[in-house]
C-alpha cells in the first residue's frame, strides 16, 4: 500500500526537527571548538541522546513504508510484523535517548551548582532516580512479549503484556523526573546575588524543561484515549510524534547553555560594534557552558620593579574565592556572595635586572 497521509506528516516533522536538532548539535560542537574547551559528560550525553533519536528516526521512516500511520485493518501481516518490530526498536532508543537527556541537564547542573551542597544533594539523588528508571524498564521494554519476537513469530506458550500499562508507568515516571529537574535549580537562583534579569533569564532558560512536561501529558491523553488501542497502528502515529517532540525539545533546551558563547562572539558585537576576543570569550562561556579557570590563573595587572641585583614582580587582580570548588560552567564564581577575591602576589627574584633603572 502507499505511504499514508498521517505517515507523510510524521515523515515532514521528522526530516524538519531532524534538521534543526542537527544544526544545534553542530553549533555547540563549534561553541565548545571556538572556546577551546573539553569535551564535557553534559556534551557526551546529549551526543548519546542524538544518535538514538537519529536511530529512531529511521526506525519509524522504515515502519512508514510499511504503512504506519495507516488503519490497522488496511495492513497486511507482514507491514503489521514491521510495525511490533519497530515498537521493540523505538522502546530502546526512545528509553536511551530521554535518559541521556535528563542525565545531561543534570551533569550541568553539577558543574553549576558546585559549591551549592544541598542542590548537589538533590541532583545526585534525582540523578539516581533516572539512573534507576533506566535500569528499570530496560528489561521490561524488552519482556513486554515471551518471546520478544511472539507478535510477529508467535510460539505456542508465548504471550504479552499490555503494552498500555507499561507506557503509562513510565510516562507518569517521566512527568515526574522532568518536573523535578526542571524546577531543581530554581531556590538556589534567587539566593543568589545577581540581577534580577540575569535570576530571569536563567531561571527560564532551565524552566523550559517544563515545556517537555507539557508534551509528556499530552502523550499520556494520546495513550489512555480508548481509540489508540482499538486502531494501534494509526495511533503510533500519534504516540511516535508526541515521543519525538520529547526528544528533540529536550535537546535543544539542554544545548542552550552551551550556545552562550556563540551569542557573545557573533550576537553582541552587532549591538556594541566590537567583537570579543577569544579571552573574552573564554569569559563568557566560564559564565554559561564552560571549564573553570585552572588553579592559579587569575587576571591581573603585572608591574616590574628592578634595582641592583633583584627584581620583583607585583601582580594584581581578581581571582575565585573557590579555586578547587570552582563550577564547571562559572555561573557561581560570579553570583554566588563572596565569590571573588582580591588577590595580590608578589614575586622577588635574585640576578641581575634586564632592564636597570
């Protein structure tokens, strides 16, 4: 049969969010290239994350051309044996590529919050949680059949679960996971001594993770509407779309601060007519997305004084207050009260000035 309507629009959504995740992959890959910075466990998992959803892309183009979308009476056995493969498939991508996502916000929140011993408390546990839904319903995606291939090979004493119950389970787990990481930095944002614009910036920028709650009760509507079980393969459709938007959203939103760089090297310079240099670039992206300054650097002024046979170095300036307990992002270092530290070293050295006065 020929690729149904409701196939055709599931095939446009993905070719266009395929496109636009790529694309916010790729400028992170060059904020992290134009910042000189490591590879952190944020960016792995969010990679991780997108060629999952990439996997599950072709998943569904490939249950597409066996009709998915379609009604399930219209199909002939061998397209409705695509369709419960592709529903083994899409379980262990679906499960892979959301976890990694959660897991990924959270890393950040790690390097953010590093000084913040109760929220770091509450990201570990939180991080635990979705560790342990992970580990749970990896097994019981794939026992949904006994065997796995009873829906397209059946056997005799083989059976399955009701796939309802299992998807409801887990989208409720999921609405509660996202809610809390979402809501997770919010207390310790307006703790903070910073401007009120900056408290709502940020606070919005990880509050959109409510948005991906939203989608996540719309798909738990999809599932329990008595309709997606009576015609399946046409309610996929609905549930794969809802699923994908999960995805794609989520990353977006966890790769936004990492884009911060971007905007202060390309963005700004439009306004202010100057273009940073990668010094300050560096100093952007140690406010959202980036590596800390190491122990011992600092920025400061160099003054040399020299006389007789020793020469000294005074060196003068601004440096964290938190040296090892630095964030990896660097949002605390300079928001969090008594971050920032005088410093002054000054360095005597004997043997014969260069340059005598």
């Amino acid at each position: 049969m020929a690729v149904s309507p409701a196939g055709v629009r599931l095939s446009i959504w993905m070719a266009v969010f395929t496109g636009i995740t790529t694309a916010v992959i790729a400028l992170r890959i060059w904020a992290i290239h134009l910042t000189r910075k490591s590879l952190q466990l944020s960016d792995y998992l969010v990679f991780v994350a997108y060629i999952a959803t990439c996997v599950m892309v072709g998943l569904n183009y490939w249950a597409i051309a066996n009709g998915l979308g379609a009604h399930t009476d219209e199909l002939s056995e061998s397209q409705l044996n695509v369709q419960f493969k592709m529903i083994v498939g899409i379980s262990m991508t679906w499960l892979t590529g959301t976890v990694c996502c959660k897991l990924s916000i959270l890393a950040l929140y790690t390097s953010l919050f590093r000084t913040f011993r109760p929220i770091r408390i509450l990201v570990w546990t939180v991080s635990g949680l979705v560790v342990a839904y992970f580990i749970a319903f990896l097994p019981i995606f794939l026992t949904q059949c006994h065997p796995i291939s009873q829906q397209w090979k059946p056997v005799p004493g083989g059976g399955c679960r009701s796939l309802a119950i299992q998807e409801i389970s887990s989208i409720a787990l999921n609405i509660f996971l996202d809610t809390s990481i979402a809501l997770l930095p919010i207390p310790a944002l307006w703790r903070l001594h910073m401007a009120l614009r900056n408290k709502l910036t940020i606070g919005v920028m990880f509050g959109m993770g409510l948005v991906v709650v939203a989608v996540m009760i719309w798909r738990l509507v999809i599932t329990l509407d008595p309709s997606t079980s009576k015609d399946f393969v046409f309610g996929l459709y609905r549930i794969g779309l809802v699923s994908f938007l999960e995805l794609w959203l989520s990353m977006i939103i966890v790769s936004l601060p990492a884009l911060a760089p971007l905007f202060r090297y390309y963005i700004e310079p439009l306004f202010s007519q100057k273009r940073p240099s990668r010094g300050n670039l560096r100093e952007a992206q140690h406010t959202i997305g980036s590596e800390p300054r190491k122990r011992g650097e600092y920025m400061y002024s160099d003054i040399e004084m020299g006389g007789g046979n020793y020469s000294a170095h005074v060196k003068t300036g601004m440096s964290s207050s938190q040296s090892e307990g630095e964030d990896t992002i660097g949002l605390v270092r300079d928001i969090q009260p008594n971050a920032i530290a005088m410093r002054r070293d000054i360095v005597v050295q004997e043997g014969r000035n260069p340059n005598p006065v």
